[in-house]
C-alpha cells in the first residue's frame, strides 16, 4: 500500500479538488478530443499554438488516440499545408439567431507524426478572416457568434465520426462554448454522454463583449438563456472564461498572469485545478487528463 502511494504521489500533487485520494486514479483517458483555436505550423507561433500541438503529439506517445480540431483562419495555406476538403462530413448547414451557415470540414495530417487535424472551415466566419481582429488591427464584432459555429461544428462533426471520446480538451476563446454545448444541446447523445471536459484558459485577446444577443446566438436544442443567466443577457471576454469553466470538469489556467478571479470562481465551482498553470509540461496534462477522467461522476459537476 505504501508504495502505491509513493507511486502516485508526484500524480497527486499537480492537482487542486476537495478529496483527490478517493479518485480513481488507475483508469485512462484512452480518447481524447483536442478543440484548440491555434495548432503551430499552420498560423503563427504562440504559446498557444505550442500548447495546440505538443499535448496532442504527447498524448499520442503515451499510447491514447486522438482527434484534433482547429478552424481554417484565414491565415492557413492550404496548398502548403495540403488541406482537403471531407466531402462526407461537410455540407451541414448550422442555424444561428435564423440564418444559415454552410459547415466545411478540412483535413490535413502534421508533417512527419500520426496526427490527423480537421479544420472548421466557413465562408462566413473563418476562411475570409483572422483571429481576433482583422488586417488592421480592428477586434471582429461577432466574434461569440464565431464560438458558437465552431462549438456546435465540432461537436456535430465528432457526432459523424461516432467517435466517443474521453476527454474533451477545449483551448482558447474560440472553443469557450463547447462544454456549455456538450453539458446542454448534447447532453443524451450517445457518443457524447459519457465525455469530461478540461478547459485550458489563456490570455483572452477579446475586448468586445457579447452585445444583446448572447442567449440568441446560443440558442440549439436545449440551449438557450438560462445557459448564461448567470451573467446576465450579455457576456464580457472574463464571463466568456466562467461560462465554460462553470460546464467544464477541469481547468488549467495558461495566463501569463494567473487570473485569480477565474481560480476562485472555478473553485467555488468545485472544479478539478492543474496548479501548475503555464509551467505545465505536455505530460503533466495527459495525467490531469487520467486524472478527471477517473474521478467519480457524481464529483464531476
């Protein structure tokens, strides 16, 4: 007994919950769902495009399988980076606030490693435009509507797929409403039912809230207002952060300043921490990744 204990003790320490050692700590998170905003070499480095690629490719070393996802800025090459078109997966079309928007699904495979990353890909909101802001500098206004097409995309496509995984890694803004989605919208779906999600926050770029139609934009199946009601009819960038550690398992902050208002919030939210926050090794999330994974369901939420 003691030198089980010995053995997981490093595992242990890395992590913030009421009573870890009654966790499961044996079971793994075989399948893990990686929903990123930024994958290094297809736009620009960051720390956040390190962080889209070395977890994944370390995860893939630990011996789990993987799918990725990421969106089609309009920054990608597609001819350099040989992007093709999924026929069988593209063609949805997803109503937002009434209107129509056609879903693309690309793929490309990273160069020289086993892994395969499916690009959200829309004339309306992606291929056409950048990250936060435009050429010149100027933060889009409808930004929350963009995570709302890539949450609802990503999730419908994984659906296709009937692919179930695990864990669900959503990282950056952009991927802020895929637990709000999973926990709601998605929540009887049999490939998606069973899934945790870890939502690693980052330095938020936005500036612009939400504006009037959050609940509006948000709306599908049994999404609507009383998702967000919590905040109010509209969402700052900080609420956008709350709004998915409030549906997710477990939260790494990625801050270049820990954002002490999102920690608390999260532990008055019971949530699983990763104290080691922008230190973090690609390794140390595959264990957290166990670790939420192998947690009691009745502590999950």
């Amino acid at each position: 007994m003691r030198s089980l204990i010995t053995q997981y003790s490093s595992f242990f320490c890395i992590f913030a919950c009421e009573d870890p050692f009654i966790c499961a700590i044996a079971m793994k998170a075989n399948r893990i769902l990686f929903v990123t905003q930024e994958i290094n070499p297809y736009v620009p480095e960051s720390p956040l495009t390190r962080l889209g690629r070395e977890v994944p490719l370390k995860s893939i070393e630990a011996g789990r399988e993987i799918r990725a996802f990421m969106p089609k800025w309009g920054n990608i090459n597609e001819r350099r980076n040989q992007l093709h078109e999924v026929i069988r997966l593209s063609g949805l079309n997803l109503t937002i606030d009434k209107v129509d928007h056609p879903l693309i699904i690309k793929v490309a495979s990273l160069a020289g490693y086993r892994m395969q990353i499916y690009f959200i890909d829309s004339e309306d909101f992606f291929s056409r435009r950048l990250h936060e802001r435009d050429a010149e500098g100027v933060e889009y206004r409808d930004n929350f509507e963009r995570a709302v097409f890539y949450a609802r995309s990503v999730l419908e496509t994984v659906k296709k797929l009937r692919w179930s995984p695990d864990i669900i890694h959503c990282q950056g803004w952009i991927s802020c409403l895929v637990p709000v989605y999973l926990r709601t919208a998605f929540a009887d779906d049999m490939v998606l039912q069973n899934s945790r999600v870890v939502y690693s926050q980052s330095d938020n770029l936005l500036t612009l809230g939400t504006g009037p139609r959050a609940a509006n934009l948000l709306e599908y199946r049994s999404t609507g207002a009383e998702a967000i009601s919590e905040f109010g009819n509209e969402l700052t960038p900080r609420q956008m952060d709350m709004l998915a550690i409030k549906y997710s398992d477990g939260v790494s902050f990625n801050s270049s300043t820990e954002p002490e208002e999102l920690v608390q919030y999260a532990r008055s939210k019971g949530k699983s921490i990763m104290k080691k926050g922008a230190d973090a090794l690609p390794s140390d999330y595959v264990e957290f990744f166990d670790y939420v994974w192998g947690k009691d369901r009745s502590e999950a939420n």
